[in-house]
C-alpha cells in the first residue's frame, strides 16, 4: 500500500484533519498517512504550494493529498495527477499542485475525479477534502489506476502557479519573497546559483533592501545576536534570517513581495 502525505489549511481546531483520516482508514484500513502541515495560512493557495513544493523531495514515493480550496463548491476542477517520477499528487486544481508537480518532473497524466467513482455516496459542496479527495487518494494508495479514477484530461491544462525569476546582475540578486516562516525566516526565489552569479560569494557583506547589511553565510550563528544573515536554506533556496528575530518584521517584508540582495563594504 502506497504512503499518504496530507497537508491542508483544516487546522485542528476543528474535526475536519482527523475526519479524512478516518475516511482513509475506512477505505484503506493501515494505510500510513503523513501530515505535512494544517496550519498553513486560511486560503493561501500560494503558501501552500510553495511549502508542498519544499517538502516533495523528502516524502516518500507514493500518494500526496493536498487541499488548501477557497473555490470549494464552485466549476473550479478536482483533479489527480501523476507525475513524471512516478507520484500521484491529488487536490483542487486551483495552482496548489502545479509547483509540486513541476519539481518532480512535470504531469505525465491527469484526470479530472469530481465524478469519480471513489467519491462517496454524498459529496458535500462545501467539505470535498473529506468526500472527494481523500477518497480518491485512498483508492489510489491502494494501487487503482489513475485512469479508474476520473476522466482523462491533458496535462497542459493543470493551472500552473509560477513565481518571477530572480533577477540577477552585477553584485545584487533580486528576488520574490517565497515563504515567510514562524521564526520570520524569509525565504527567496533564488538559489545560490544566482548569488554566485552576481559576483556573491559566502563570506560577502550583504545589504538588504537598500537599508540593512548582513553577512552572506551558512548558519545563522555567523551574524551577531541582531544581525542579518543571508544562507542557503534546507531547502536550497537563498534566504534571510536574523539572529535571535524576525527578518520579516526588520526589513518589512511579506510572501509576495520582492527584496533585493547587494553587495557592500563591511
């Protein structure tokens, strides 16, 4: 039986996390299910795809669930995808699979299950996590085919969810805010690649935003108590921390906004 990684914005204040359990483990009694995350920001459809698409590479090979559905209930489409490395990824298509997708080779196949015969025999408008997807996911842990699943539908349709390139010139990288952590952690749309490509090498002085220097480093601990520090984090992007505080709040910054990387003189 094929692993479950989950992550939603359900929370757990509520019932709704241990409800698709349950309906999981009706369906497929001791499957292994992974939760990623469920207390992602209410509707962020950009953060949730962002975080899925920095967890894929550490999950094991198998099924991902993933709902984060403001149109819950609306003609946006419910859809299970296979992905080129062999993960079936299942979820509203709204944006929330495409960064996933992409990171694990592209969408091979993709079917569209609102009326998937897995369904259960009332599906809610408003709670298809519960009817629909987890449902879908737990046949397909269970090895269905996908194309017992729904209805065939070509991959090029799947809507994407794509993030400006970094832009990238002598001395600074310019990049788009991807994530903001619960440490304040900021991470960037760039990789070292990039901070290398401009001139920028670990050890450098670094200015943020035209307004704060910090250091280009490894760890957090290479900054001073107060400080800035820009590093590759765990998950291979650049990013901005600030030993002992927010980065966030120091260089005002949000998921969405953009902050540029220069170099300076100590």
């Amino acid at each position: 039986m094929l692993p479950i990684s989950f992550l939603s914005d359900y929370g757990h204040r509520d019932e709704w996390v241990g409800v698709c359990h349950g309906v999981i483990q009706r369906i497929a009694p001791g499957a292994m299910v992974i939760d990623i995350a469920h207390e992602l920001p209410p509707t962020d459809i950009r953060h949730a795809a962002l975080m899925l698409e920095n967890a894929l590479p550490f999950l094991p090979a198998g099924v991902v669930l993933a709902v984060v559905d403001p149109g819950v209930g609306t003609d946006r489409r419910a859809v299970a995808l296979r992905s080129a490395d062999g993960r079936l990824l299942v979820g509203p298509d709204n944006g929330l699979l495409w960064p996933a997708a992409q990171a694990a080779g592209g969408i091979e196949v993709a079917v569209e299950v609102s009326a998937s015969r897995f369904r259960l025999d009332r599906v809610s408008p408003t709670f298809h996590g519960r009817d629909l997807f987890a449902p879908v996911a737990a046949h397909l842990a269970l090895g269905a085919a996908l194309d017992d699943a729904g209805a065939a539908i070509e991959p090029a349709t799947i809507t994407p969810l794509e993030i400006a390139s970094p832009s990238v010139a002598a001395r600074t990288v310019r990049a788009a805010v991807r994530l903001v952590d619960r440490f304040g952690n900021v991470q960037l749309q760039a990789r070292a690649g990039d901070m290398e490509s401009a001139g920028l090498r670990p050890g450098a002085c670094v200015e943020l935003a035209g307004r704060s220097q910090g250091v280009y480093g490894r760890t957090f601990a290479e900054a001073p108590p107060g400080e800035a520090v820009v590093y590759e984090d765990s998950s291979g992007w650049i990013a901005v921390a600030v030993n002992g505080g927010s980065a966030a709040a120091v260089l005002d910054v949000r998921a969405g906004s953009s902050l540029s990387v220069a170099g300076c003189e100590p």
